[in-house]
C-alpha cells in the first residue's frame, strides 16, 4: 500500500515536453561542469604534486624538495578537509537564503589565488604554512556541492534531472582527470612542480569571469531565458518562494531516508578519498612507476569514471522515465553499481602479486571507473527527497562524509610505516572495501526517493509537524 503513491508518481513524473535546442539551463550545467572540474583540479593538485615536492631524484634541482614522511605528507592532504567539513551546513543555508551564484564565485574565486600562493607559502612556510593554507581551500570550498544542489533543485527539470546532476558532477572527475594527467608533466617541466599549482589557480580565476557574467540562481532570476524554456522549469519542479522556506531540522535529521543518505555519502567519501589521495603515492612506492606515468595512470581511473558517467546517466533516465523501475529502485540499483562493484575490485586489488603492474592497474580503474554509479544513486537522492532542501541537505551528507574524507588518509599514514610493503597496503584496501559494503547496504534497506511531507515547511506553517504519509500529490516530483 506505502508503495502505491511511489510507484504511480515514478510513471507520471516525466511528462513534459521539454524545448528544443540549447537552452539557458544547459549553459548553466556546462558552467556547473566546468565549476567542478575547476573544484576538483584545485583539489588533487596537492595528491601529484606532494610527490614531485618531495621526490630527490626530481630532474629539477632548482626547485626546493621537501624531507617529509608519510605522517607529515598524510597530515597534508588531509588538512583540506579540516576546513571543507566547516561550511558545509552554513553553505546550504547560505544558498537557500541569497542564492548560490554569489557563493560559487567566492568559493572557487578564493581557492584558485590561494593555488597561486601554495609554491611560497610552502618554501617559507613549511608544512605547516601548508597545512594552513590547504585548511582555508577547504573553507572556501565548502560551499560548492550545496550550492550546485540547490542550483540543481531549480534548474534541472525532472526529466532531465539524473542526465543534468550526472553532466555536471562528471566535471568533478573531468577535472581530476587534466590534473593528474598533466601534474606530472608540468613538474618535470622548466617551471617545475610550482607550475601545478600556477596553471590551476590561473584556470579557477577564469572560471570566475564565466561565471559572474553568464550564471544566475534561478530561472525565475535569469533576464536571458526564454519564456518557454522558463515555463517548461517551473511546471516540472513547480514555483516556490524560497525565502520563506524554514528548514525542519528536526524532521529531516530524525528522517530514516537521511540517515541512510549520511551514511552512504560517508562510506563513498571514505574509499574514493582514500584512492584519490594515495594511489600516486601507490603507484610510485609499490608498482615503481616514475612521476609522468603515475601521474598519466593516476588519472586513467577517473577518466574511466566520467566516460561511465556519460554512458549511465541517460540508461537512468530512459529506464525512470519509461517506468522500467521505480526512481527508488534505480537508486539503489545503481548505488549498489558504484560501491559494491569498487569493493570486489579492492579485495581482489589487496592480492596482486608486486611485480603484476598490468593487473594493479585494472582493478584500480575499475574500483574507481564504476563508482560513477553513485551519481544515479545517493549524489541526486537528496533532491528526490526534499528539493526545497536539497542544498542544506547535501551540506549536512557532505559535512558528516569529509570527516570521513580527512580521515582516511590520516588512517593511511599511521598504517602505512613502509610504503613500499604491499601487506601494509592489503589493510588499507580491506578497511575500504568494508566501509563500502555497509555503507550501501543500509541504503538498500532504508533509502527512499519519494519527496518526503517535510519538503514544504514554510514561515507561518509548523515545521515539525507529526510525520505522516505522503499524498499521491505529495509525492509526485
């Protein structure tokens, strides 16, 4: 019966027939792309770029290596996340209230000149300049995934609304992709492992520009759009007055679909944090690979992950939109793709002999490559369940998984006492593979995709009203 509502909005849901051509809400997804490619470059710069600054054997004397060991380097790249998991929450809030157009430009604004500061601050800093300076990347950068949810919740249609979420976080592996792929070639290069973090800022401060003349908050804010195009967004998500929007904290941190949706985005955080930061350092230490082909083999793995991502989002849509599965269904099919398929890929990973170069490398691109799933699964399920709050709600998954995100590679560090010991490795592998098999599995038994009653909690309404069961318009999208 709890099923029925669900079930009939899930065939009802994509209706609507969309304008043709290029309209104001792919330009905005194609910016909301390149923002996170530049998110992302500005965010594993550091993962090649602590190993050409600490490497002796560098082919580049004039540019100062630094003595740290693991413990210090661990120290470094998780101290990002120090600061990332801070602003979190504010940032949805922020978002919902004044638009997230504002904050995006100060976020990616902020991290692309403190790029360009890294080389100095680091010669005459030390480790804990750095340290210092990564931490307040991490603040600026804070605001990014609530506001691309909430951007999301009011530009995507929802038909349109896995291929759009999926188009524009693809950025995020798109950018991991250009930086790992070409760290190694412009530290080996006449200007050195600074030029990493020259070119990265640079490109950040010209997104910036993009984005101050042609992004906008809203359709209902932006001069530019077409009517039809406007009115085609505004009948698919409905119109609503933000501003007077309250979040019911209560309800939404006591909600069952939530819970499941922090412990998800936790256990996803963990093993892809955990791959992202330290398999330039794998591949150097375990496999012997020098700089230029860790950095180009770092980054197989993530371009495998965006050509899934571009090849999963519109199965996802086409098999909602035809009714083949239920959106909750879909949900939890692809989640399961993209953690339990990376975890069969790390327990196999944790067995490669030393020397089987060729081998390593497979499971590596395939433990990250499959993990585009998720983008189908958990990463849109927040605005299936609440759009109104879909920033504020990623701002709190966010915040709770980037604990997770700093942690791992401090968990790393303590266990890694020789970097070069493939048994050391084994651990780190099983502890990933663990976290994502639980993670998923309670997602499976309590995740939902029905919008939940809590979505509509406005000024003048109690926003903590008892829970009860959604109507059939309720649960409609």
């Amino acid at each position: 019966m709890g099923a029925e509502p669900t079930e009939k909005s899930n065939r009802e849901v994509n209706t609507e027939k969309s304008p043709t051509g290029w309209g104001v809400r792919h330009t905005q997804a194609l910016l909301l792309f390149l923002c996170l490619l530049m998110a992302y470059a500005l965010r594993v710069n550091m993962s090649v770029g602590i190993v050409a600054m600490t490497d002796r054997n560098s082919s580049n004397p004039d540019f100062e290596e630094f003595s740290w060991n693991e413990k210090t380097k661990g120290v470094v790249l998780s101290s990002f996340f120090w600061g990332y998991v801070f602003t979190q929450i504010p940032a949805g809030q922020l978002a919902q209230r004044f638009g997230p157009k504002i904050l995006l430009l100060i976020s990616i604004g902020t991290c692309s000149a403190l790029a360009v500061l890294t080389p100095i601050v680091a010669t005459y800093g030390g480790w804990q300049g750095l340290v210092a300076l990564r931490s307040i990347q991490g603040l600026s950068q804070g605001f990014i995934f609530p506001s691309t949810h909430t951007l999301l919740s009011r530009w995507a249609p929802v038909s349109e609304r896995g291929r759009i979420g999926t188009y524009c976080y693809a950025g995020s592996q798109f950018g991991t992709v250009l930086m790992l792929s070409s760290s190694g070639f412009l530290a080996s290069s006449s200007m050195g492992w600074p030029s990493i973090f020259y070119i990265s800022g640079a490109c950040g401060l010209a997104w910036s520009v993009l984005w101050f003349f042609y992004g906008g908050n809203s359709p209902a804010e932006y001069k530019r759009i077409s009517q039809e195009e406007k009115e085609f967004i505004q009948t698919s998500l409905g119109s609503t007055d933000h501003k007077k929007i309250v979040t019911p904290w209560k309800a939404m941190l006591t909600s069952a679909p939530m819970i499941a949706l922090i412990i998800v985005h936790s256990a996803h955080n963990w093993g892809f944090w955990t791959l992202l930061t330290e398999m330039p350092a794998y591949m150097k230490n375990v496999l012997d690979l020098d700089i230029k082909k860790n950095a180009l083999l770092s980054a197989l793995p993530y371009f495998c992950m965006w050509i899934a991502s571009m090849v999963l989002s519109p199965i996802s849509d086409y098999i909602t939109n035809k009714g083949i599965l239920s959106t909750e269904a879909s949900r939890k099919v692809f989640n399961s793709i993209g953690l339990w398929g990376p975890m069969c890929a790390l327990l196999g990973l944790a067995y490669v002999p030393k020397g089987s170069v060729e081998l390593a490398v497979a499971l590596l691109t395939t433990a990250v490559g499959i993990n585009a799933a998720t983008y189908l699964g958990f990463q849109v399920n927040h605005i299936d369940l609440a759009p109104n709050h879909a920033g504020t709600m990623m701002g709190i998954t966010n915040c709770a998984a980037n604990i997770m995100s700093f942690l791992a590679p401090l968990v790393v560090g303590f266990v890694l006492d020789d970097a070069k010991n493939p048994d050391q490795w084994k651990i780190v592998f099983f502890i990933s593979a663990a976290i994502y098999f639980f993670g998923n599995l309670q997602f499976v038994i309590f995740g939902k995709a029905e919008k939940q009653w809590w979505n509509n909690s406005t000024k003048g309404k109690d926003a903590e009203e008892p829970q009860r069961r959604p109507s059939i318009a309720e649960a409609q999208y």
